[in-house]
C-alpha cells in the first residue's frame, strides 16, 4: 500500500490545480488579442503601416509558437509552477515597456518577442502537459477545458480592450490587460504544484476507476529525432500548421480590420466575436468529450472541413445576422481541434513525450499563424481587400481535413508499438 492518497474522498486537489492552470492560461490567452486592438490606433498615431505592424505580430505569433515545446522542455526540467510563473512576469513585463514605446522596433522587440515568448509558456502545451500529470480519468476534457481559454479569454478581453481602447486609448487597455497579468501571479504561487506526489495524492482516477486499454500505447516514449522520421509526426504538425494559419494567424488578427472596413460598428463586431467566444467554449468542452469516445481522425477531418466552409461564406458576408452566424459556425471549431490533435499525439507518440512532441508540433500551429498575420496585411494592401487571404485559408482547411484522415489508426497505431516493443 503506497503513502500516497488512494482518490477516496470527494476532493481532489487536482482540481485545485485544474482552476489555477485555467486561469493562468485564460489570462495568457486573453493577453493575445491586445494586438487586434492595437492595429488602427497604432496606425494613426505612429503612421505605421498594416504591412509593418501585422510583421510585428507575426513575430509575436512565431515566438508564441517557439515558447510551446521551450514550455514542454522546462515542465519537464523544472515544473510546470516555475515555468508559470517566468511565462505571466514576460507579459506582464512586456505590457507595461509597451507603454513607452514611440519607435517601431520596440513594438517588434516587446510585443514581438518578450510578450510572444511569455504567451507561448503559457499556451495550451503547458495545459496539456498538466492534464496528463494530474488526470487518469475526464482527460479529454481536461484538456478541453484548458483549450477553451482561448475562447473563454476572447470572449472576456476583447470586447474589454475594444472598449478601453475607444474611452481610455490603447495606454488604456494596455495598463489594464498588465494588471491582469500580474495578479495572475498570485494564486499560481500560493497554489500551484508541480506533481501529485507533492500533495501526498496520485494522479485523479489513478485508483482504478477507469479501465485504460492503451496504458502501454500511452505510456511509452518517443525521441524528437524518431518522431521527425515518421508520417504521422508530419500529418499532425502539418495539419496544426493550417489551424494556426486559418484561426490566430488570419481571423484572430485581421477580422476586426476586416469588419470595420465592411462597415461594421465597433459595438456590432465585439458582439459577434463575443458570439464567437461562445460557441469555441462549447466547441472546445464537447471536442474533449467527444474525443474521449470517438475517432479522433473523423473528428480533426470534420472540424477542418466545416473552418473552411465558414471561411469561403467570409467575403461575402455584409450584414449583422451574416456576421454572427459566421461567429457562431467559425466559433464552434476554433479551438476544437485540440483535444483530438492532444490525444492523437499521445497515442502516436506516447505520454511521456507529449509535452516535447505536442510542444513542435503547436510550434508548426504559430508558424503558420504568423505566416498568415504577416500576408494577411501584404494582402490586404496590395489587393484593397482580404478576399484572397481569406481563399487561401478555405483551401488550405479541405487540405488539412484531408490530412488528418490520413493519420494512423488507433489499430494501426497498437500494430506498430507491438512491433516497436519486439
């Protein structure tokens, strides 16, 4: 019989550690749609141009993507507390320098890069990773509700910083957003462990409650170098490359310029993109569940397919109701393609290299986010418009549903350990 707690008792202090990872991670998360807000102030009071300031943005998102596995190597290293803990004081450093910026480089250094590498510590891999540690039992939902901080943290900040920016000025919203960031501080310090064990507890479900039929599958590890030689590392990283692309990178930066260009009042498009916060957390809670019991190929391949869709009906989309029926369909699958990428990865791969593996391949997500936050403003400037930004994006969404259809089985995948294991 271990010292460690058996999960007798109705609490869990995995719970404790679930609600303190979610609000660090909703606050990151939330901290990502400061730069939406920032495009047309910073145009008119520095004369910036679109190309310059979505090149800023682009770096932020490429930095975001290489502090994903930075985060996953350091979890591992040091704890997910520490590593918590450096990520929200980058942002809330970043934040409060932004505030004194008058020249074009120091918007790229801080928000391009301090702000980007904090955001990135404090993204979904490091959700993941923590999921893994602490839950045997509802992980895919776990993971869910991690992943729908990004909703959750849209919802709640954007329509904030909008209207800061409009009363207060974009100084504002920035004094604001740091604030934020800077109690989140607090309860990760008084609350945050880094192992079950550090609260004498095993992980939630560990007591046999849940019958794990791949424990093997799951618990084994792979090396990065013998991950990069394998299809299914790439199909995944590839397929994460067009979600960023089609989702941070495209709509995440450039739908509010795009809106207000149609026409849309500031009110009406805080609106649908509140709609739109919604509709991802219920997306993004009912992938978790449904990854946990269906076929997570079918389910990357229909959430990437239905992206697409949403996003070919985009430019022609000139009113209210249009407007938010777009938010409400596009929303559902915003972050909905997280939990089955997760467990497809740790299936694949195994758990003990998920947060290494998961962390390149989210990298793969920022990368072709910031390759479309950066052509987005090209594209907007030299066609008048974003239509064939927003074409691009629709084509490479029927491509990527096409490649998560040809990710391993989980059969294939058992077939394949059981030979690796010979």
């Amino acid at each position: 019989m271990t010292s460690l707690s058996k999960n007798n008792s109705r609490f869990h202090y995995a719970f404790v550690i679930a609600a303190v990872t979610f609000f660090a991670l909703l606050v990151g998360a939330g901290t990502r749609n400061v730069s939406t807000v920032l495009i047309a102030p910073l145009e008119k009071e520095f004369a910036w141009s679109r190309s310059n300031i979505s090149f800023a943005v682009a770096i932020s998102i490429l930095w975001f993507g290489l502090g994903a596995p930075l985060a996953g190597s350091l979890v591992d290293r040091f704890g997910a507390k520490r590593v918590m803990l450096v990520g929200l004081s980058l942002i809330a450093s970043g934040l409060a320098l932004m505030l004194g910026m008058t020249e074009l480089w120091m918007f790229h250094l801080l928000w391009g890069t301090i702000v980007g590498i904090g955001t990135g510590m404090m993204a979904n891999v490091l959700g993941a990773t923590i999921a893994h540690k602490w839950f045997n039992t509802h992980r895919g939902m776990i993971v869910g509700l991690f992943g729908a901080t990004s909703a959750a943290g849209q919802l709640i900040f954007l329509p904030l910083l909008i209207n800061l920016t409009v009363s207060q000025g974009w100084r504002g919203a920035l004094t604001v957003v740091a604030i934020i960031v800077a109690s989140a501080l607090i309860p990760v310090l008084l609350f945050m462990r880094d192992d079950p064990a550090q609260v004498k507890t095993l992980p939630y479900g560990s007591d046999g409650t849940r019958a794990t039929a791949d424990t093997v599958l799951v618990g084994r590890r792979t090396s990065l170098r013998e991950a990069l030689g394998t299809r299914d590392f790439w199909l995944l990283a590839i397929s994460f490359f067009i979600c960023g692309y089609t989702t941070n990178g495209l709509i995440g930066t450039h739908l509010l310029p795009h809106a207000t260009e149609h026409g849309f009042s500031p009110n009406v498009t805080a609106s649908a993109l509140a709609m739109m916060g919604i509709m991802n957390i219920i997306g993004t809670m009912a992938s978790g569940w449904l990854s946990d019991r269906f076929d997570n190929r079918k389910l990357l391949a229909a959430y990437y397919g239905m992206r697409a869709c949403a996003i070919l009906a985009l430019p022609f989309i000139g009113d209210t109701p249009s407007l938010v029926m777009f938010a409400m369909l596009y929303g559902l699958d915003w972050v909905a393609t997280v939990p089955p990428t997760v467990n497809l990865t740790a299936m694949r791969f195994g758990r003990g290299s998920l947060g290494t593996l998961y962390g390149w391949i989210f990298c793969s997500h920022m990368i072709g986010a910031a390759l479309a936050a950066y052509l987005g403003g090209v594209m907007r400037e030299a066609f008048g418009d974003y239509t064939l930004a927003f074409y691009s994006a629709a084509l490479l969404g029927f491509m990527a549903a096409a490649f998560s259809m040809s990710v391993s089985s989980r059969e294939r995948m058992r077939e394949m350990t059981a030979v690796a294991g010979d």
